[in-house]
C-alpha cells in the first residue's frame, strides 16, 4: 500500500541540476504496510537504480523494489558535477599490487567502456540526459603541475593505454578546444562525457518504472538484515537486498566507519554571452580540471553556464551530514577565483546556485561491488569522485551476481573487495581534516616555488589513497 506525505524539502534548492529538471519533484507514494519481493534496493541515487534497471532488464518476472528515504536523485546523483568519466577510484599501481597487473588494466578498461554503455541507454531509454561525449582535458597552468601530468600521461603507455585512450596536448592544441589563461599544455582523453546528472538519474528512475520496478519514496530504512529490510511501517522481506547508499551509510546501524561522507561543492554561473565563449572556445562539450591536487572539475552546460566544483570542505566530526555543510562561502569563494583565473576576460559575472553533497570515501580508495551469498545482502559504492560511470557498471556486476549468472564483469578485482574500516574517532576527524589541509597547502606550495610538493605524497598516504 502506498501513501503520499503531505509536505516535504524543497528538492530544487538541492543543485543547479536538481533546479532544471523538466519533472515537479514531487516525492513518491511512501511504503505503507509489508511487502514481500524478490530484491530490495536501499537507496534511489544511480547505484541503487542501474541495478534496478540491469535485474528487470535480465529477469522481467523479478518483483524488485527500490526504498527511498527522499526523492529519486536526491543524493550525490542529483548534485554532481556531470563528469561520466573513464576514472576509477584507485590507481593502477594499487590496483596491480592487490590484484595483478592484467586485472588493474581489466578494471580501468571495464569503466571506460562504462561511459558508452551509459550513452547507449540514456539513447534507448529517450532519457534526455545531455550526454555529450566531448572528452575531458586536464589543463596545466602552474610550472610545478607540469611534470606531474605529463609522467601520468606516459604512465598510462606503460600499462598498454595508447594515445587514443590519453595524449599531451601542446598549450596551442590545448587552446584550440579550451582557451585557458596561461595553459602549459593538457592531458586529454577521449574517453569522457559531460552530463546534466539529475536528469539522468530522474530520467532512469522512470526508466525502471517502466519496466516493472516499483520505487517508494520518503521512505528512510532504519535497518538491513539478512532477508529483511525495516521502514517505519513495515518491514519488506526480499531474497536479495542491495545497500546503495553511499555517502550516507554511516547513519545505517554497525555501518559508522565503513566509509566516510567528503563533501564536495559546487556554483554555477548564469548562462555567459556568446561574445564569452567566442574568445575561449570550449565548443566541444569537454569536461575541463587543472592539474591541482585539491580537483576542481568543470563542464560548460548545455544552457551555457560554467558549472564547477571542488573538495575544500572540511570533513565533519563522526561522518556527520547535514544539509548546513552542503553550503561554505569559503569554497563557493574560492571556485568564483578559479574561473576568474582560468578566465580573467569573464569580466563580472553572476553566480546562479551553490550547492554541495556528500560523496563516499573508503579507507583505501578502493570502490567495491559484492554480494554476501550467505545473508543475500550486496553493496555497490566508495566511487570517491568517480560515481557517475562506476555506478553504471556496478548495476551491471549487481545483476550478474543476484541473478546468478557467470560473466566477465565478475572477474574484475573490484568484486567482493573489502576495505578496511575507517578509524574510529576523534583519529578519523584529525587524519581526515590533517590531510585535505596539507593537501591544499601542497597546492599552494607548488603555485609559490613552481616546483612539486613532497607533502602532497604524504598527505595522500594519510587519507590511504
Ligand atoms: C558535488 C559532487 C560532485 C560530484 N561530481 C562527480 C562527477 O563529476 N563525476 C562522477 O563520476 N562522480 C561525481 N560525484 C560522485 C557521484 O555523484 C557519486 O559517486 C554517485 O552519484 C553515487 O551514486 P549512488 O547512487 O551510489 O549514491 P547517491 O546518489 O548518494 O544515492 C544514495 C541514495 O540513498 C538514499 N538513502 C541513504 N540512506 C538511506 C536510507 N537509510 N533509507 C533510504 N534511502 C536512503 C539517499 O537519499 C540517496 O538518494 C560527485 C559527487 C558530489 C557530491
């Protein structure tokens, strides 16, 4: 039985994308009694729905429910910066040294592949998500960025990437797709997508309910056990259950340290004049960062707005997540200096929206996607910034594993890994917070000497990177 509440958030407020969505947000029929159903889904961000769509896709007769304590895209999925990169969360090196090398380069391939298989359905499904595969450019502006990234680039040809897969580009070639004041050069890849993500995950949401799915919204599950999932009224028995709840799985019982919420912020800014971008280019959709160690990452939008964001926010104490965080003048301050610095010629502009969320961390940047065959309990997340293609790939690997079948993607080396925990605190609030501050000064460092920071390394052995 289903219910609608009467009164709820003002989902819009949430992002720049949540704000331009071409539907009213308006929340779901609630759960209202038990249920009984082959799988229950915690969590109505893109993890939680790609393994709706890939299980009903695989089994039409599977009775399979998604539970969500908000609306659809409420989480990360609503608010990120459109980024469906070719990134995973861990490296190659790390990848190789716990798994192989042959299966570190498996894993890397698995998730560019991922970028096309998201184009592909947004296509079939009619979803109009503003997927536009552009490529993505990591341009160097500071002497002290530009060995880095270029020992990164000829870093990937060791592993059996090609210049197809990533390439320096010249500061010249590099002007010709995003004139960037004082550009020394680019990596680019083409591997890339920029998004609008809200559209995509309310878009998918529909997409699931076509085929069967039901979602109940405003629906906040207390706790997940072997075959039984608890809402406040009632709870749903289910062979499988999925926990996709990312950032915000701390608040779910025994699951505190299993990974911790960062916060990353955004602003975007009122659409530009044509006069703008006739003088710094930026006609092919890329997705665009510097080579910083505290990322920014921008897209221009299809409406023609610069969308941007950063990682400046503290971590809050015990894994904490309010919607007060998603909002720090300072951050949304120092991205405004960005633009102006990557574009001095902007002259004055006006910022649209700010915005921020929680995205989810594990202890060793190492995402996961698993399936506990003796509770029916599985999990997908701890993408760090990379979610928007993972995700798709992890609904994927989910069906595989619920349903049964073999496959490759069962093969990568992300299946049923195991993080280990976070530190309990206050170790976890100091490490965390030392950390993203030596890693912001290591920034600074390297504009002031024009040479790398070695503190950077040891900043990001602290966060276990
Ligand atoms: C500002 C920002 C920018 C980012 N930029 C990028 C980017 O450009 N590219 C990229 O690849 N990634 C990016 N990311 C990360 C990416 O958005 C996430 O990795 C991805 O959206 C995770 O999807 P998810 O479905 O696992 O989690 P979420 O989208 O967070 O969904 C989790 C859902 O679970 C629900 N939920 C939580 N607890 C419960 C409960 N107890 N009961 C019921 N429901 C519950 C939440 O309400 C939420 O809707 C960014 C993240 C942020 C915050």
């Amino acid at each position: 039985m289903r219910s609608s509440r009467q009164s709820h958030r003002d989902y819009r407020s949430y992002s720049f994308w949540l704000d331009t969505v071409p539907d009213d947000l308006a929340p779901r029929p609630a759960l209202e009694s038990p249920l009984h159903i082959d799988v229950a889904i915690v969590g109505a961000g893109y993890t939680g729905l790609w393994t709706a769509y890939y299980l009903a896709e695989a089994d039409p007769s599977l009775r399979i429910a998604v539970l969500e304590r908000e609306v659809a895209g409420f989480g990360a999925s609503g608010r990120n910066g459109g980024w469906c990169s070719p990134f995973f969360s861990a490296d190659k090196q790390k990848l190789a040294r716990l798994h192989g090398r042959e299966r570190a380069v498996a894993m890397h391939r698995a998730v560019i592949d991922s970028v096309d298989e998201v184009g592909r359905v947004v296509e079939l499904e009619g979803i109009d998500a503003q997927f536009v595969k552009g490529g993505s450019l990591s341009c160097v502006t500071q002497p002290g960025h530009l060995g880095r990234i270029q020992e990164d680039v000829e870093a990937q040809y060791q592993w059996g990437f090609t210049a197809d897969d990533i390439r320096w580009l010249d500061a010249d070639a590099a002007s010709e797709r995003i004139r960037v004041d004082g550009c020394l050069g680019a990596a680019f890849t083409p591997h890339c997508a920029a998004l609008h993500p809200a559209r995509l995950v309310r878009g998918l949401a529909r997409a699931v309910e076509r085929r069967g799915v039901e979602i109940y919204e405003h629906t906040p599950v207390t706790s997940i056990q072997p075959g039984a999932v608890t809402t406040p009224n009632g709870v749903v028995r289910a062979d499988a259950i999925v926990r996709a709840t990312e950032g915000y799985t701390p608040a779910l019982p025994k699951l505190k340290r299993q990974i911790v919420p960062l916060y990353s912020l955004m602003i975007a800014t009122e659409p530009l004049p044509e006069s703008f971008w006739d003088t710094i280019g930026w006609s092919g959709r890329e997705t665009l960062t510097d080579g910083r160690h505290m990322l920014v990452y921008a897209q221009r939008t299809s409406d023609d707005r610069i969308a941007i964001g950063g990682r400046g926010a503290p971590y809050h104490f015990g894994s904490q997540i309010d919607d007060l965080f998603d909002r720090d003048p300072r951050v949304f301050g120092s991205l405004r200096e960005v633009i102006k610095s990557l574009w001095p010629q902007i002259g004055p502009f006006e910022v649209s929206h700010t915005w921020g969320g929680p995205l989810g961390v594990p202890r060793d940047w190492h995402s996961s996607v698993g399936l506990d065959k003796n509770t029916g309990i599985a999990w997908a997340g701890g993408y760090v910034g990379d979610g928007v293609s993972t995700s798709n790939l992890a609904g994927r690997t989910l069906a595989d594993l619920i349903g049964g079948h073999d496959g490759d993607l069962l093969m990568l080396p992300w299946v049923d890994h195991h993080s280990r925990r976070w530190e309990p605190e206050p170790l976890r609030w100091v490490g965390a917070n030392l950390a993203l501050h030596v890693m912001t000064s290591a920034d600074r460092a390297e504009v002031r000497t024009g040479r790398p920071a070695r503190r950077a390394k040891l900043a990001k052995r602290l966060l276990g990177m």
